[in-house]
C-alpha cells in the first residue's frame, strides 16, 4: 500500500496525517496521532512507516478530511537542513562554474523550514531573490562513516519537494555576499505537500517543474543529477553526523533567475512548484515588513 504522510493545521499546532487510497479506490486520509505525536526524527527511526503502513492496512486509524487546513512541511522541525549545491551541470554553467568534481555542501537553518504554500516573505532590501525546485531527501536511521551507497540507500525514509529560496547578492561574492547569509532568511525553505516512503520513489528519474506565474522556468529530470541520492547521502556521511529526520536537499536544475534569462522574484508573483509523485507547491510573494498576510493553504491546492 502507497502512503504519503502530512501535518496539517495552524503553524505551531499541526498534527500528522496519513494519505492512502481507500477500499474504493479514491484518496483517503486518516489520523496518524493514535501512533504518534509528530513525524520526525523519532518516529522514523522508531520504524514509524511500517508501522502506519500495518496501521493503515488494519483499519485502527480513524479517517478524516483535511480539506480546508493548512498544510505545514512534513517534517517537523529537522534538526538539519543540508544543501547541495550545483548539482545539475547546466545549473552548474548557468551559475558561472565547472560542475565539481565533489558535492558542495552547505547549510540553511531549519528555521527557514516552513509550509508548501504559506504566504513567501521577500526580504526588505531583497532585489535578487530566486527560485530553486529541488528533490529533498529525509534520513531515517543514524547515518556516519557508511561503508558504500547500499547503506546510504538503507538510511533514507523518504523524499519530499522542496524550494531552495536564494537571496542571490546575499550569496555571491560583492559586498558581504556569502552563501549562509543568502541562503538563511525566514520561510525560505518550504517543503512538502507530503513525505513519500522512499521504497515508492525511484529518486533518480523524476521530472521537476517550476513556474512562475504561470511561465514555465525549469524542467528537468533527475536523471541529470551529477550526485545521486545515494552517493550524496554516502559522502554526507564522511563527515557529519546525519540523524532521523534531517533533510537534505539535492540541487537544483537550469532556469533560475541567476541564469540572467528570467527576472527575480517580486511582490505579487507566484511559484508552483512540481516533482513527480511528490506533489505540488505555489507560494505568493510579497515584501517582508508590509502588514502581516494571513496563510491561506488549502487542501485543494494539494493534489498528486
């Protein structure tokens, strides 16, 4: 049986949910709090997927509605967000760089974490803020110094959509431009709508789209990645200590506003973003420091 989990409600309050298809044939949900709290790092590495997985089949969970409530990301609070960075070699050129020869890895805060379609702040003096769709890989088990790939494979739970918010003259090189100060600003990591079992995905051909406004900006496949999943989670753990419930994101493909092709990001634009079998987002942009939006996610805007 295919699952997707979720947390739904207000930020700060949501509670974990369970996708499946029904005796009927159609999408269901139930709630996944008779076995857990929350989805994060203690419930994966508590087996939490199978579990639900026999919950599910069983019939012991009560099902819902969920449509109408907010959906927050995932995964609740990771204790690590860990970036990969040009990992698509025509990104890579498009940026201005050769493709490494070995992943570039950095850090956001896991406070930047937030829902797939919460109102998008840009930063008050922001005149490069950019788009990045990318696959998110969540680790499941304790990942540090693994033999090989098989056993990086083994540590994944599952994969998650994901947009790597970049503020570009934060990042680059200029007046004070480093990739923490571009890559760390509020709301700027939204994941989600859901988090998908890993043995459901092939990470390694998955088409990712991104629009804005409805023009389409990126679409690629992860085929084209230069790092798999594997070997990113493999290299990751060679030297830091990977933990249930981190997220690490894999890169982005060719057509951001970096590029020069397309214009930066505006109050009042619109993303959606899109990777095959891990559902959509769209988020509505505005300047951060104008009167506080109130967020309006709507579980018809969640659709496989």
């Amino acid at each position: 049986m295919d699952l997707k989990f979720a947390r739904v409600g207000p930020q700060g309050k949501e509670r974990p949910v369970v996708g499946f298809t029904g005796r009927a044939g159609a999408e269901s949900w139930a709630d996944l709090t008779p076995l857990a709290d929350e989805i994060d790092g203690a419930f994966l590495a508590a087996d939490g997927i199978n579990r639900t997985r026999k919950a599910v089949e069983t019939g012991i969970l009560p099902e819902l509605s969920i449509a109408g409530l907010r959906i927050g990301a995932p995964v609740a609070r990771p204790g690590s967000v860990v970036c990969i960075g040009m990992n698509y070699a025509a990104h890579a050129a498009e940026s201005g760089s050769a493709p490494p020869q070995i992943p570039v890895v950095f850090l956001k805060p896991a406070n930047t974490v937030c829902g797939p379609f919460d109102p998008a702040p840009i930063p008050p003096l922001s005149a490069r803020y950019d788009w990045e769709v990318e696959l998110g890989i969540v680790i499941g088990a304790t990942a540090s110094y693994l033999p090989g790939r098989a056993e990086a494979a083994e540590s994944i739970a599952g994969y998650v959509l994901a947009n790597d918010l970049s503020e570009r003259e934060y990042q680059l090189p200029g007046a004070g431009g480093q990739w923490t100060k571009g890559k760390s600003l509020p709301n700027s990591t939204p994941l989600g709508p859901w988090l998908v079992p890993a043995n459901q995905i092939d990470p390694a051909n998955l088409r990712l789209l991104s629009q804005v406004n409805g023009s389409i900006r990126q679409d690629s496949n992860t085929r084209d990645l230069i790092f798999d999943a594997a070997t990113i989670v493999h290299h990751l753990s060679q030297y830091m200590l990977l933990e249930p419930g981190d997220v690490i994101l894999t890169g982005t493909p060719e057509g951001v506003a970096l590029s020069g092709r397309f214009p930066y990001l505006h109050p009042g634009d619109v993303v959606e973003l899109e990777i095959e079998g891990l559902g959509r987002q769209r988020q509505e942009y505005f300047r951060a420091g104008t009167p506080d939006r109130t967020t309006s996610s709507q579980h018809e805007r969640v659709s496989p």
